[in-house]
C-alpha cells in the first residue's frame, strides 16, 4: 500500500539544510543537519549537502537503497528559480516520487498549513506570500537591488541612509541617527566603507536599532518603521487581504511589526504553525495522498 | 620668476586620465590623455598612468627633468579621501610644489571658477558642492549604496524597482513600466538576474528612458523625476542657496533636470566655466600665485 511510504521533507537554505524523516503515520522518525543548499550560489553543493542529510536520515531509520528509492519527498531549496531548476535537483535525488520547490513554498506550507492568509517573513530579505483555497501567490522578494522593502536588511540601510542625510543637513538630528553612527565612532567615511561592501545580513544587524529606537519614541526611526509598514500594508491590500484571511509574521524582524499594523491586520494575526521543515514534510504528505494511496 | 613657471594640470577618473601644461602666460601647450587613475580602485595603476600622461606632456612641451620638477601642478584623482592619500600621490611626483585633491575639487574649479553658487553634478553617480567665498562644502554623494540619490545609477535602479512593483501589483500599470520591461522582454526575473551583478552605469543606461516618458506626460516617470528634484532641492535649501548664487548642472543627466526645478533655482542655472582639467590648471595657477610669484 502506497500509504505506507515514509515520508522525507528537505528544507534547504544558504545557511544550511534540515532533513526528516516521517514514519507512514507521521510520526518523525529521524533527523539531520547538513551543510548550505542554496541552488543559485552553488548548485552542486546544495545538492551534494541535501544528499547527505538524506542519506544520514535513511541509515539512521534502518532504510536500505530500496526502501530510500521508495520514500515520497519533497524538496524545498532556496535559489531553485524554475523548471529546469527543479528537475536538475530532482534528477540527483534517489527517489521515485518526488517534488522539488523554493523554499518559500515551504515555508507556507509550514506556516499557515491550510489555513487562507498571508505570510510576511521578513528576516535578512523579504519573502510575502498569500495562500487562498491552496493558490499561492508572491508578492516582492526580488533582492536586496530592487525590493526587499521592510525586511531587515532594508531597514538597516535605510538607518544608514537616513543617517548620512543628517550628516548632510537634510535632516534633523534626533537621537536614532546619533546611535546609528555610534556604531562607527560617529564617522560617515566608516559608514561608507562599510556599506560599500556589506551584505543585506550585516546591513540587518541594525534592524534591532530601529525597534529599539522606535519603541523609545524617536520620531525618525518611527517614520522608517511607517515606510515599511506601508509597504506591507500595500502588499496586503493587493492580496485583497480580508477578514477569512490570518496573518503570520515570521522571520527575525516580522514580529516586530505587529504593533505598528492597522487593527484590522492586527486582529488577525497567527501564530506559524510549524517550520518550512514541517511544510516540507506535509507537502509529501500531499503528494502521497495525492496518488490516491 | 616663479610667475615664468609652467603649470599642470590633471584630471584623473575610472574611465581615464586628462594631463595639460600651460605655458606662463596661461596658453595650453600640450594635452595628453592617459589610462584609468581612480584611486580608491587602483591606487598603483592611478599613480603610474597620471604619471605617464605627465612625462607626455612634458616630453611634447619640450622639458627635461629639471623643468618638469620646477613645473606647478595640481592633480584632482577621484578615489582620493584624505591626507593619506593626498600624500601617497605627491610622493610619487616629480614636482617640487604641488597640490593633490579629489576630482570633485577640480570639478568645482572648472565649472564655478570664483563665483558663489552650486553644483549638481548628475551622471553616473551625483556630485553636489556648494561655493561660497572660496570655501565648498560637499553633500551628498555617498556611493550607490547609501545615497547617489537624483544621479543616472539612482534613476534607472529607482526605474527598475517601479517596474516590479508594477508587476507585483502594488502600482498602477502606465506605459512607463511597460518601456522598462521591455527592455528585458517583459520577463521579471530577467531584471532580478540583470540588478543581482549591474554596476551603476548599467543602471544609468535607463535614466533616459525615464526622462523620455516623464516628457512624453507618463505621470509614473515623472513622479520618479519629481523624487529625484526633491533631494536635489533639499539640498539646494539645505547650504542656503539664495540669489547671489548660481546654479551649475553637469553631467549625462544634471541637464535633464532644468525644466523640473523651481523657478527661483531655474532662473540662476549657469553653463560650467569649463572642464575638470580646466579646474586643475586653475588650482594650480592659484598655488603659484599664492606663492608671491
């Protein structure tokens, strides 16, 4: 009987990957860790350390080649952008039955199961999803570049921004920027330098410093908090956002939003269900009850 | 008499170096034009192609050693930040007396000469300076990452942002959008793979565009525009620019900007004097004269 497969969910990101392994009944039966899987930055890799997280789960289950062939899995690696994407990483894997996605499809998945909402995870970068009667559909995400709007990683070049145009007399200097340029011994040429070559995870370590700084009442981190509120909010409104929708805020900053949020949007807010890890394991789930077993 | 000294001057860029000596009485005898001599990039390169440019000159005017060492000179490199660098430069010269800056001083030299007033250099990336009795405060021109904001880099990275919120359903759909993505054939991941590794200039490849549909009456673009021209007048407001002050606006896009200002800033817009180069011969004919000769 198909339904008596074990189920195997891939979370892959850039900072590493997670692997379980579900009995037929659900129960999770083993666990491992392996290196990043992020499939734009280095396909092979990701692959290579899926591959091992999964053979390390197989053994610990006491699954042989066969058994591991017949595990219905599904795959969710960051930086996997299409087809040919998803059949590369498919055609390295051991089974037979299998579906290979983003990681944010995942992270759906694990977050509002399937309950109609939208998800706002916004750590380093942004990810904005709405799920309604199982469609979903994504909102910005397209990189630090061009989007990102409101993730941390856009709020701690914005404070920097923000804090150079005070060095420059186009702002008033409150005591946000002041903190802001502590951080460098109150020197722009330090901030520049390392702007030139920060990445979005060191531009967010100064996202804590806005909350901080909004919380205690300063007026321009507050209006920076509006700024990406605003563009949540658009986002939000775009999905027609209603009240059979829930509202989950994820990542390292989402949370932090809630109090600034419209009372419409606040009053339905969530809680995340489970992991992309969880949404991996019950996206197989899907696949195998999909088939009819 | 110190007065019969030649003068040199040099204007060194990413893209190239300009070197000219002037006879005593001010009359250009040679030119040269070297290679690249940005100093923050390539501080040995910047150093050895100015030099090379400098010996051509020297060589076509006739000077031997000697006089090219009793030369006047002033070198304007972009890249150079402070002292340290200043020094690391004169070093490596020939000339007994000498004065190094960043090119944004030349810049200023060329454009404004004596007079009080602003300049908006809008290419590439923005440079603002603003004159008054001989002393110029810089603004702004932080690098893309922090600021840059009016400059080409900014306009079309602005543009491209737009265009996908566009896409994402956030903005209204005007032709503007549509001219944007069809540079890319309308594919929305075409433009995250071409801003995941465009540099500035690639970016400002697009500011035409937005200047051609802000003049064609697209609202979208000339909102865009209107952004840029809020900065810029901020900044105008901010070093107090007022009716004893002309206003200079260079660069591949400062000119575009005319017809958006205020009328009080368009009615004291001034052609530049003249180039960097013409800056450099003019600081180091200021270093000659300040020396009694």
């Amino acid at each position: 009987m198909r339904s008596k497969r074990y189920l195997i969910g891939v979370d892959g990101g850039g900072s590493g990957c997670r692997v379980a392994l579900a009995a037929p009944d659900g129960r999770i039966v083993a666990q491992a860790t392996g290196g990043p899987a992020n499939f734009t930055t280095d396909p092979d890799g990701a692959i290579a350390n899926a591959l091992h997280a999964i053979e390390e789960v197989a053994a610990a289950a006491g699954l042989d080649a066969e058994g591991l062939e017949a595990c219905i899995a599904h795959l969710g690696l960051a930086g996997v952008m299409d087809q040919a994407d998803e059949r590369a990483v498919a055609d390295a894997m051991p089974f037979r039955n299998m579906a290979v996605s983003d990681d944010r499809a995942t992270m759906v998945a694990g977050a509002l199961g399937d309950r109609d909402g939208v998800l706002l995870a916004l750590g380093t970068g942004t990810i904005i999803a709405a799920q309604r009667r199982g469609q979903v559909r994504y909102l910005g995400g397209w990189g630090p570049v061009l989007a990102d709007q409101a993730s941390g990683g856009w709020l701690g070049r914005r404070a920097l921004q923000i804090a150079m145009q005070t060095e420059d007399g186009l702002l008033p200097n409150t005591g946000f920027t002041a903190t802001v340029m502590g951080h460098f011994e109150g020197d722009p040429i330090a901030v520049v330098k390392f702007a030139a070559s920060a990445q979005p995870k060191e531009f967010a370590a100064f996202a804590p410093v806005v909350f901080d700084c909004a919380g205690a009442g300063d007026e321009q981190a507050k209006a920076l908090i509006e700024e990406g509120v605003a563009y949540l909010e658009a986002c939000l409104d775009a999905v027609q956002f209603d009240e059979t929708c829930v509202l989950c805020l994820a990542g390292g900053v989402g949370p932090r939003y809630a109090p600034y949020l419209e009372k419409r949007y606040k009053a339905r807010i969530v809680s995340a269900l489970g992991t992309a890890l969880d949404g991996a394991l019950s996206l197989a789930r899907k696949l195998r009850d999909s088939e009819g077993g």
